[in-house]
C-alpha cells in the first residue's frame, strides 16, 4: 500500500515537471544572454517534457503493478532522463 502511495506521488512530480518543461515555463531556467533562439530553446525543453511524461506514465502503471523489473527499469528510465537534462542544461549556460 505504501509503495503504490510513494510511486502516485513520483508520478505527480513527473508528470507536473513534464507540464512545466513542455508549456515552456522552463525557458527561466537558461539565461538570456544566450544568442540561441527561442524556437531551439522550446524544441529542448519540449524533449525533456515528453521524456518526464513518459515516466510519470511508468509510475503512474507502478501504482497497480509493480514488478521489481518494471520499478527499477521506470527508476531508471526517469534518472538517465534527469542526468542528461542536468548535463544539458549545463551545457547551455
């Protein structure tokens, strides 16, 4: 019972996370000194909101079935999703 509690809640997370990243609100997260334009910006953005809501969708099947495979291979879905997001965050800054 508290596993399917604990993974509702991660899917909430990823799932609003996803929103945020997809609608563009995220773009604050990159300064604006870049020269970049604001089309390539959204198109990243819009790839990492896709990937988050894919994972909150894993977590979201986590909560009726959990299989220790399918947990881990949706945990670690989500943080090579978050490791590439922070490593190509950094790059753009």
């Amino acid at each position: 019972m508290l596993l399917s509690v604990l993974f509702f809640i991660f899917s909430l997370l990823l799932i609003y996370a996803a929103y945020f990243f997809y609608t563009g609100k995220a773009v604050v997260l990159l300064p604006n000194t870049s020269k970049e334009i604001p089309s390539k910006k959204m198109t990243f953005f819009k790839l990492y909101g896709a990937l988050f809501f894919i994972g909150g969708l894993g977590s979201l099947i986590l909560v009726f079935f959990h299989p220790n495979w399918l947990a881990f291979s949706v945990l670690l879905f989500v943080m090579l999703t978050m490791l590439f997001f922070i490593f190509n965050l950094n790059k753009r800054m």
